[in-house]
C-alpha cells in the first residue's frame, strides 16, 4: 500500500493520509479484511507524527471503510466493497450522461440539486 502526502499542500495530513487509503480501496489494491499497516509504521514511513495517522484512520472508521480493534489494528471493513460498487455505479452514470450530451459539470450540478433537495424534507 502506497501512502502519500504532500506537506506544502493545504490540506491536512491526517485527510490526505485517509484520502490515500480511500483510493486504495476504489482502485480495488485494498480490499475487506486487508490489514492496514500500524500506524507507528505509516508514521515512520512518511515521517508524520502517529498521531497524525491515528486521526486518518478515525476519520476512515467514521466513514465505514475499515475497523479498529485491539490486537487486530485497522482492517478494511466488509462496507468497503460497497464504495467499489459504488464508483462502478457512478462511472456508468457519467457513461449515461454523456451519451445524452451532458457534461461532467452539468451531471455534478444535477447531483449537487438533488442532494440539496434531499436536505430540504
């Protein structure tokens, strides 16, 4: 598994690390019940405090990607493989919209109205 991060970007650590991870899973390099490395490990590795790596892998855990527990450490959940379902979904939804003439900007304000709409009731 291949971490990456980039100090002079804006963006915090702990997301770029836990943005890593997510693209992992979505290429399919990662899938439910892979280990992740210790986070000591990933914080030796790219030199960032392992704290830093803890916040990443909290922030995954909220969003269902993987599991934490005791002894085991950080595991890719079973819901993983729902995000991988999910890109495949969303890349024949882009495949649909462009047969239709619609762009990638209009198809993410479609998306965007609909989620507000979605807020509203």
């Amino acid at each position: 598994m291949l971490i990456r991060v980039d100090a002079d970007s804006p963006r915090p650590l702990f997301e770029q690390i836990a943005a890593s991870v997510r693209g992992e899973v979505l290429a399919g390099r990662l899938r439910p019940g892979d280990r992740l490395p210790a986070a000591r490990e990933v914080a030796e590795a790219i030199d960032v405090n392992v704290h830093t790596v803890l916040r990443a892998y909290q922030q995954l855990r909220d969003d269902a990607l993987i599991d934490l527990r005791r002894g085991r450490g950080a595991v890719v959940s079973a819901s993983a493989g729902a995000l991988v379902e999910l890109r495949e979904d969303i890349h024949a939804l882009v495949d649909r919209a462009a047969s239709l003439g619609l762009s990638a900007t209009a198809l993410a304000a479609l998306i965007q109205e609909s989620d507000t709409r979605g807020q509203d009731s």
